[in-house]
C-alpha cells in the first residue's frame, strides 16, 4: 500500500473534514514510528524514507496494511471528537500492529546487542 492509496481508502470510507497534509502526516508518524523504534532490532538493511510522497511504499503490506489505515481513521474521529468510534479504531490499530510485529519476528532474525549492517553506521 503506498502513502496516497491509505488516505484515498480512509477517505472513501470516512468522509472529513481533515486536511490531506494532516493525514498523510498522521500515516506517516506510523511509518516512521516502525522504522526508528521496530525494524532497527532486526537483521537486514534500514531503508529510509527518502523524499515521501504519496507514492511513497508503506513497509507493512498485505493483511497488515490496515495498521496504516485504522489509525488514520481513529486520528479523524479524533479530530471530530467521536470518541466511541476513536477507540474501536485505535483497538483495531493495535491489534493490526501487533499483528505485524508477530510475523515481523516469524520471518526476520533479531539483532544482537551491537550488531550493525554496514560497519561504522548505527543501527537505529
């Protein structure tokens, strides 16, 4: 899923009155939250953001894209104060994130204290 395909799903299944910067941003700090604090524990190269745009590729794909998509929900009920509905998604959110982190650890070996990809870089 990239970045513009989450906001254009949440959107049509939401309708706001939230700014499109304001969402992609609230994407965004999922993305990078799993990339600063998650992915950096596991072997293999950190891939950075770069320059993002919309079409800019989320890292949980398939039936864990939806981390991405309920929590920009819950943070626009947030903003409507729709508090019920606010809480069911971030339920969702997190259980859709935990859910990647799960097979996250299945398929990728943990790094040891220490370990780096490229010697002399940090790891996260």
């Amino acid at each position: 899923m990239t970045l513009g395909e989450c906001v254009r799903l949440a959107d049509a299944m939401r309708p706001n009155a939230c700014g499109e910067q304001e969402k992609l941003r609230w994407v965004m700090e999922v993305e990078q939250g799993l990339r600063r604090e998650f992915l950096p524990r596991y072997e293999g190269p950190q891939v950075g953001l770069g320059a993002v745009t919309s079409a800019t590729r989320l890292v949980a794909s398939g039936p864990y894209e939806g981390l991405y998509l309920y929590r920009l929900l819950a943070q626009m009920e947030l903003a409507q104060q729709e508090w019920e509905s606010y809480n069911a998604y971030n339920t969702l959110a997190n259980q859709a994130l935990s859910g990647f982190k799960k097979a996250w650890h299945r398929t990728h070996r943990r790094r040891r204290e220490g370990e780096r990809d490229v010697p002399g870089e940090p790891v996260g």
